[in-house]
C-alpha cells in the first residue's frame, strides 16, 4: 500500500477564526486525493450524523476503534505534546507518574483539537469496505475536521457537537462497553484530547486516577495505548520511537504512504501497529492484561525473557 486517497471535501467553504498563530503548529496542509485501496472519509459538520451513524452500524463487525488527535501542541515527539516547560536538568522519564499527567493535563487544556483520525478494524486487522464518492467500494477510514482547512472544504465540526454525536449515535455509549476496544498510540495524548472532547472542551480531571475513571466511565474498560504494549514486549524485542517508525519496522502497510500524514493515515497506522503486535507477540497469551494501562502512567512490568 503506498499512499491513501481522501474523499473530496463538501463545497461549502470554511468558516471561523484562527488561534493565535503562536499556539499552533505551522497550518495543516489541505486534504490531499490519493490513490490507492484506503480511502479517508473526510467529516465535516454537513456530514458529522451521517458518517458516525455510518460508524455505530459497523460496530458490532469492526469492534476495534483507534483515535488518532491531530492537535496544536508542537512537541519534539510527534505523538505528544510537551510542550509544557519543563524544569532544569529534569527529565520526563524520571517525573512520579501525577507530575506527568500534570504537564500532559497543561497542554490538552491549553491546545485546540485539529482533526480526529478514526479507524475501525475486526480481530484481523480488516478494514470496512463502503462505497466511495465516485462509485466502487474502498476500505475506509474517517478524519473529523475539527479546524477551518485552509484550503477550503466543508464546515469546522464544533467540539460540543462532535461531542453530540458521538453520544446520540451511540458511537460512545454504555451499551458498546466489553464489546468495543478503543486504541491509541501514547494515549495520554490522544485519548486525552478525545476525553477534551467528550467532555465539550472543559479541563481535564485534576488527577491522573481521575482521568483513568474518567476514560472508564465514557469508554469502558477496553482501553490500550500501543506504547505501553510495546514496552512489555521479549527483551530481546525494541520497538521504540515515532509512530511512523513503529509502523516502518512492522511492514505496516500505511507505513508507504507519503507523509506528512494527517490524523487520518495515523489512526490508521496506529491500528496496524497495535494489531501486528497483538497477533506477533500476545497470540497464545492475550493482550487482556494491558487493558487500561496508559504510557507515562504505569510503569510496565520487565519485559517478559524470550523462551
């Protein structure tokens, strides 16, 4: 698979008034059409019910969802933020895991979400195959446009009205919980600005028990962070770094998509990690045990030593 195609936008142009510059990353490029056996759904507030009433209908066949924010902190790693000042001579590995959350709580509260990246998948890694603008089917993948595009498009989806949709589908509902898994990939990250979401903007919890409870309490207790899987991998085995990284040394197919990747192609990358580690190193013994472990969080136990 070398590259993703997106589907074109609504005509209606965007609306709305930028952040200060100086709070966001350089601006998102537009949405780009590609070519190829993925297809990214673009959602905008024209289609918001439609596309999640799509999602919620799928469910109960692709059970596994993975979020992917695309967000306005520009930290040196790509999948978080830190952007929260950090003091001297300190680093963020050797901070007790509530000074962690802390600065993490900083800069989801500080920074706006840009897109969310959904990708469903079933226990194989398969990808819902729907039809596609133009005619013909695609495996398809969703990104929800949470900030005016500047190469036009359709309207900004608010985020108290994605936060709307997402409980009046059911897309987030009680009813989903033991049935739906929900992964990310550093989670504190993104399920943290998804939480931001679900919750209309207001501040996160003030405490990172609270934020588990919190992420308990909308998602269940299904809940993996990719990162923290792949810490707990045989010792002999590393897999550390950016997403892209991960998704390269695992033959990921999203990983031959021409970059720069939007939320979109990261959810989708991030699903084919997780599901790649799931099926390699956790076939006979099950991921079950690392549900609800978020990375910076818990420490994970010492790798396991290979037999």
């Amino acid at each position: 698979m070398s590259s993703h195609r997106r589907a074109p936008a609504p005509p209606r142009p965007s609306t709305g008034v930028l952040p200060p510059p100086s709070l966001l990353r350089p601006p998102l490029p537009p949405p780009r059409r590609r070519v190829d056996d993925v297809f990214v759904r673009l959602v905008w507030a024209e289609n918001l019910m439609s596309e999640l009433t799509t999602i919620r209908a799928l469910l109960p066949r692709y059970p596994y969802i993975t979020v992917h924010a695309e967000h306005g902190c520009a930290g040196e790693d790509e999948d978080d933020g830190l952007v929260a000042a950090m003091p001297p001579g300190v680093r963020l590995d050797d901070l007790p895991e509530a000074a962690r959350y802390a600065l993490a709580k900083i800069d989801v509260d500080a920074f706006p979400v840009l897109q969310l990246g959904l990708t469903l998948c079933d226990a194989h890694g398969r990808l819902p195959v729907l039809r596609a603008p133009g005619g013909g089917a695609a495996a398809s993948v969703w990104q929800v446009a949470l900030f005016p595009s500047h190469g036009g498009g359709g309207t900004a989806v608010a985020m108290k009205s994605l936060a709307y949709a997402l409980f009046a589908t059911g897309v987030v509902s009680t009813a989903t919980w033991g049935k739906v898994t929900w992964v990310a990939y550093g989670g504190l990250y993104h399920l943290g600005f998804l939480l931001k979401v679900l919750i209309g903007g207001a501040p996160l919890p003030d405490t990172w028990d609270g934020f588990m409870a919190a992420l308990r309490a909308y998602l269940g207790g299904k809940v993996f962070d990719v990162r923290y899987v792949a810490a707990r991998l045989p010792t002999e085995v590393t897999l550390k770094g950016p997403l892209a990284s991960l998704a390269s040394l695992l033959g990921a197919p999203a990983a031959a998509a021409r970059e720069p990747w939007q939320a979109g192609e990261k959810s989708l990358a991030a699903c084919q990690v997780f599901m790649r580690i799931k099926g390699l190193y956790f076939a006979w013994d099950g991921i079950d045990m690392h549900a609800g472990c978020i990375h910076g969080l818990h420490t994970p136990p010492s790798p396991p030593e290979s037999r």
